[in-house]
C-alpha cells in the first residue's frame, strides 16, 4: 500500500521518527479526532473534497493547515494559520460550492521535480509553525511557474461571507 511505502521510506531517513500510518480513506468524522491531536496539518491530497474536508477539521480544531499542490509545471504553497480568528482558510480561496474542473496529477501529470519543491516547502512552513520561527507564510498563496521559473506571492483575504471560518468568529 502507498502508506506502507512512504512510511519504509521515511523510516530509511529517519529512523528514530515515529510513523504512525492510518491505511484508510479519511471521511469528515475519521479527520476529526486526528486533525485535534496534530500541532500542524500537511494537507497533500490531490482532490477538492479531501482538501474541504481537511479544512473544515483545521478551521473547527484552530489548528494551521500547510498546504500544497502541483500540477503538470504550476505548484502552489499556502499557509491557514487558523490558530487565529483572522486567518483565511482553504475555502476562502477555493470556495466550497465553486464550479470547479478537477484536474488531478494522477491524469494530468505533473513535472517530476515540482513535487519534490512543494513539498519541501511545506515542510519548511510546517518546521517555522512548530518552532514559532520567521514569518509564516499564513495569508498569502505562492505560486509558481515552473515553465518560466516564476514564483508570485498573492495575498490570501478571509471571506467574511464564505462560511467555512467566518462562522467561528
Ligand atoms: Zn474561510
């Protein structure tokens, strides 16, 4: 299985790290008592529903949500630092009930080395919340180019209407 994998490929690097892998397809109430007992949340799914529901269980635990995409040669990067009531959330920018093409890697492919950067940013993100070091990147989404080399920082409002995080405050 693909969780048996990557946790034998994260054990190689690091073997004193415990891996504790759920081998199951995570619905709204299984995210629910996991995302509450997590410091920090990689979200690094490849479809809208799973990152909804992702949100959804960081916005009503407060927890803050690294999350990342790549797709053919564009990649994304945003941080919700949803520990605080001002911080935007997944579905600020992605509303919940939008029109949305899904397009996945998994048919569309993606350039190899995209993910290895995204991801390697998340963790940078994930590493700064934990450690409570720098700037986060929480309220601005990161984009980049990876045809033309481009990276663009947009900043990310909350949508006091959309509902997700509005409702918290
Ligand atoms: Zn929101």
């Amino acid at each position: 299985m693909k969780v048996d994998a990557a946790k034998q490929s994260l054990n190689a690097v690091n073997p004193e790290v415990e891996i504790v892998s759920v081998p199951k397809r995570l619905d709204a109430a299984a995210l629910s008592p996991l995302v509450s007992q997590a410091d920090v949340i990689l979200d690094c799914t490849d479809n809208f529903a799973t990152r909804h529901a992702i949100n959804r269980a960081c916005v009503a635990h407060a927890k803050p949500l690294v999350s990342g995409a790549a797709i053919r040669f564009d990649g994304q990067l945003m941080v919700f630092d949803l520990r605080t009531r001002e911080s935007a959330c997944y579905a600020c920018l992605f509303p919940e009930d939008a029109q949305v093409e899904e397009v996945q890697c998994s048919t569309m492919g993606v350039f190899a080395p995209l993910t290895g950067v995204i991801g390697a940013a998340q963790a940078m993100e994930a590493l700064k919340l934990l450690a409570g070091v720098g700037e986060s990147l929480s309220g601005k989404l990161q984009v980049l180019d990876a045809k033309n080399a481009e990276w663009r920082t947009v900043r990310v409002k909350k949508d006091p209407a959309g509902g997700v995080c509005a409702k918290k405050g």
